[in-house]
C-alpha cells in the first residue's frame, strides 16, 4: 500500500475544498460545499497566532489512504458523533487525487476481494455499496470445497444458515473509487496529504483535551499531541493517527511496536481467466502444495488465487498462454488425483444417523469446476505469510487492517477482518465523542484492542491451522480430512456455523 506524503497544497478535485492549514474543527464545522476552489476562507490571524496557525492540525490523521483507511474515513463521515471532526488522509497513491480509471470494457483486474455479508452491511451504512454496484460485481450464493484425494467434499449453500449471498467478489480498485466516491459526497472536514510519513512523535503525558475538538493552537496543546513530519517537509498534528498503512506499517514501525509471524514459504500466483459462459459459484481445491481458488467477477470472468511454492509460482508468472491454462484446468479437476464422485464412510449413512439436521445441499452431487479458455490480464505473484501486531494500540496511535495483521488468503478474510477493524474502532470513537474523552487516550483506544485482537486472532489461529493441516500430504491425515469433508457437508449445525463465521458472524465454527 502506498505510504502518505502531505504538501501544504490541499488535492480538491476529490473532496470538499479546504485549506490544509486549517486548526481543528469546532462542534459547528465551517461548510464548505458551497467554497470555489481554490479558494482560502480562512480569517488571516495575526502576530504569533499566525505562526501556530500556520501549523496543520487534525482530531485524526489516517496514515493510509488504501481500502481500509478510506472505509475509516467514510465511516467517521457517515456517524452523527463523528461527522464533525477533522480528518488528515495521508497517502501519495495518485489514485486518491485522480481516482482510479475504470472502463467498463476492460477485463477485471487480478487484484480482487472476497467480501462477506458483514463487509457489504458495513458499506451499504456508510453509504459506499451503491457506488460499488455501478461496477462489475459478482454475488454468489454457493461454494464447492474439496480435496485432491477425491475423498470427499463440501457444499455450502447459502440457504443452508438462512442468507441471500455468501459473499461478492469485488475488483480492489472499484472498492477503493466506491469509498473514494462515498467520501466525496459527504458533508464532511477531510484533507488529503499527497506524501508520504518520515517521522512521527508521540507524547507521553497526559492530554487535559477531552471528547470534542481542540479550539486553541496553544504551544502547549501541540506538544500533547502527535506530531506528524511529511516526506515534503510538512509538519502537522493530530489527536489520534491511525496506522492503515499496509503490512509493511510505517506507523507501526515509528511507534515501535512488534510484530509476530512467520513466512509459509508459499507464494500466491494470481491473475483472471474467462469461461464459455458466466460463473455463479467460488471454488476451491486443496491440492499438495496449496490451494487454488477460482471465484466468479462477472461478464464470464474469474478470479484465479494460485497457492504453490516460490519457485512454481515463478514459473507460472512467465509460462506462455497456452501452457499456464492447461496448467489451471488441470489443478482444478483430474490432475493430482480423482474427481470425489463418492464419499468415505457412506455420505447417505451420515446423513441418514444425522437427520433432520442435515443440511439442503447435502444431497447435491459433486460439479467439476468450469473451464477456463482463457488468461485476459497479467499474472502477479506475492509471498505468503502470518503476521500480529503485539499491541493495536498506543497513546495517540491506532493499527488497523495488515498494519495490525496479515493472514494466508486460502479463505478471502485478511480484507474483511480489516472492515471488522474499522467498523469496530468507528464505535469506540463514536463513544468517546459521546461521553467528552479524549479520543487519543489510550484507554478509549484500548476497548477497540480489545475487541479486535480476539476476533482477529480466532480467525488467524482457523486459517492457520487449515493450512497446516493441507499441507500435509500422509495416509491418516488424508482420511481425517475427507471424514471432516463430509461430516461438514452432512451436518446442519457445522455447516451452518462455518458459514455463519466465515461471513463476518462472531461465533467460532464449533457447534451451538
């Protein structure tokens, strides 16, 4: 993701006008819809409040101006307790100054997400799925997981746990213009930094501000503040920055924070491929060194994730056409072992011991994937691993999205439990605001640590786990996964608990 860069110039093609100078909001913010741009509305200050004024400062300054720290920004615009702070996004992607080219006609880019019911809920309130929705999209609402044995498989359905969908794959960038769009419709005080953060100094004593916004330019308010020094020589403050800044986290780093992790010593080729005719259902197949998934964009389009070692994905990256689609057809059906036309242990004597708590698409037979005639973008590949942010959080400073975690993408969910972060971290704001704290106290900010780091690690410990347990290619092991196979294809309540999870729900996919 790229890192934040600010100029003292203020980017108003996307959003509302203002200058980057400006102290921080008041309760009743200026409105400037209605200001040319371009134009400076700010009284000129004299004497020394000139020189404090001529200082930026912000109540938030998001450090990442990618998916997730938009989706934070659109948030905080679309809450009544929220709406009226100020917001520094820091980020010298071009993108957020010219939005990203979209044309209609062009084949989906390989660069896609996964969203889950709890994501699009996320944007529909704040006001962004209606622009995503302009765009190619593709819901689904059936997904088909198996194995290269032919031991077993597994159906799910949405209708088996009472949803519409089980998620819409989504291009990054329609993602990113959606919340890019979103923000620019709001009546609300952002300033975007086209630059990127050298240094950051957080303070260490106690802020006498509380809840609302800091009226006064004070020397003294300053230094209770975080101090934010720009690639370009600006210099700004803030209440609270928020590290959205990637994996690979500047903000994370300045503040010192760790992390925990390793690599998995796998690489993820991805890249899109065309069907003779258009794909409703995501597919996924457990193959001996990784899994490929093959997810439905639309317009006859999908999405190819490719898990495989380093070295084969770099042979992959640079096979010709011809090869590379032979290649996917064959990880996707027969190759590597047969298609599971039956199931061990007799699916009809589970679901029979098991009844009525049998799922609706128990007795649905297995479907070979569709096949792929075609590769219609480039090929990329990028190294897998695990990583954990020791701490979320901070005095004055906040890590959501990969700066606080990065999981295996077998299940699609490092984005969404990026959007579970912003969502969470919205409310606590939200909470602060409500009852006068001060935003960048570290125990406010703390119940947003809390919350999430429960979450995010239930969900890292069930990826990582699944893919120790397919990466393991032995006799007893085998066997143990296709009896997991089919008893989550059988039985209603785990099926309806992994689906409820894996859609954005809190419970853990056990029994209830």
């Amino acid at each position: 993701m790229s890192r934040l860069i600010a100029t003292r110039r203020l980017v108003s093609n996307i959003f509302v006008p203002r200058l980057a100078t400006r102290a921080f909001c008041t309760d009743a913010p200026a409105k400037l819809n209605d200001v040319p741009s371009g134009s400076h509305f700010n009284k000129e200050p004299e004497g020394d409040e000139r020189f404090m004024n001529d200082v930026p400062q912000h109540d938030i300054a998001i450090v990442g101006g990618g998916m997730v720290g938009m989706a934070l920004a659109c948030s905080l615009a679309s809450m009544p307790l929220t709406k009226h702070l100020s917001i520094a996004i820091i980020d010298s992607n071009p993108a957020l100054s010219n939005g990203p080219l979209i044309k209609k006609d062009d084949p989906p880019d390989p660069r896609v997400s996964t969203v889950t019911p709890a994501t699009i809920s996320l944007f529909k309130d704040i006001g962004a799925w209606e622009h995503v929705e302009q765009h190619r999209h593709a819901y689904f609402d059936k997904m088909q997981v198996w194995d290269y044995t032919g031991f077993g498989y597994t159906k799910y359905n949405a209708r088996d746990a009472d949803k519409d969908v089980l998620g819409c794959v989504v291009e990054n960038k329609v993602l990113h213009k959606s919340l890019l769009s979103c923000l620019q419709n709001k009546d609300f005080n952002s300033t975007i930094y086209p630059t990127r953060l050298s240094s950051l100094s957080l303070p260490t004593r106690s802020v006498s501000s509380a809840g609302g916004s800091v009226s006064s330019t004070s020397s003294k308010n300053l230094a209770n503040l975080a101090k934010l020094d720009l690639s370009d020589g600006t210099n700004l403050y803030a209440k609270l920055v928020v590290g959205a800044d990637g994996s690979k986290s500047r903000v994370r780093e300045l503040a010192g924070i760790k992390t925990t992790g390793w690599n998995y010593s796998q690489s993820a080729v991805i890249c899109t491929v065309e069907h003779p005719t258009e794909n409703f259902c995501a597919w996924q197949r457990f193959l001996p060194a990784g899994p490929i998934a093959l997810l439905p964009i639309g317009d006859n389009f999908s999405n190819i994730v490719w898990t495989m070692s380093p070295k084969d994905a770099s042979n992959h990256k640079i096979m010709n056409e011809v090869d590379f689609v032979k290649a996917v057809n064959h990880a996707l059906d027969s190759g590597y072992g047969p298609r599971p036309e039956s199931r061990v242990f007799g699916g009809d004597v589970l679901s029979s011991f098991f009844r009525p708590d049998v799922t609706s698409s128990v007795h649905e037979r297995f479907e070979p994937p569709p096949k792929v005639v075609r590769l219609v973008s480039d090929r990329m590949a990028f190294p897998l691993s695990l990583m954990h942010a020791n701490q979320y959080a901070s005095k004055r400073m906040v890590l959501i999205g990969d700066a606080a975690h990065t999981v295996h993408p077998l299940a699609g969910q490092g984005v969404n439990m990026g959007y579970g972060d912003v969502s969470s971290l919205s409310n606590v704001i939200a909470d602060g605001v409500a009852v006068g704290s001060d935003i960048g106290e570290v125990t406010l900010l703390k119940k947003y640590e809390a919350e999430r780091k429960t979450a995010n690690i239930a969900m890292m410990a069930v990826l990582d786990g699944f893919q120790k347990a397919y990466s393991v290619d032995f006799g007893p092991i085998n066997i143990l996964r296709a009896a997991a196979f089919n008893g989550a294809n059988v039985f209603a309540p785990l099926k309806r608990n992994i689906i409820s999870y894996a859609s954005g729900e809190r419970r853990l996919p056990f029994l209830s």
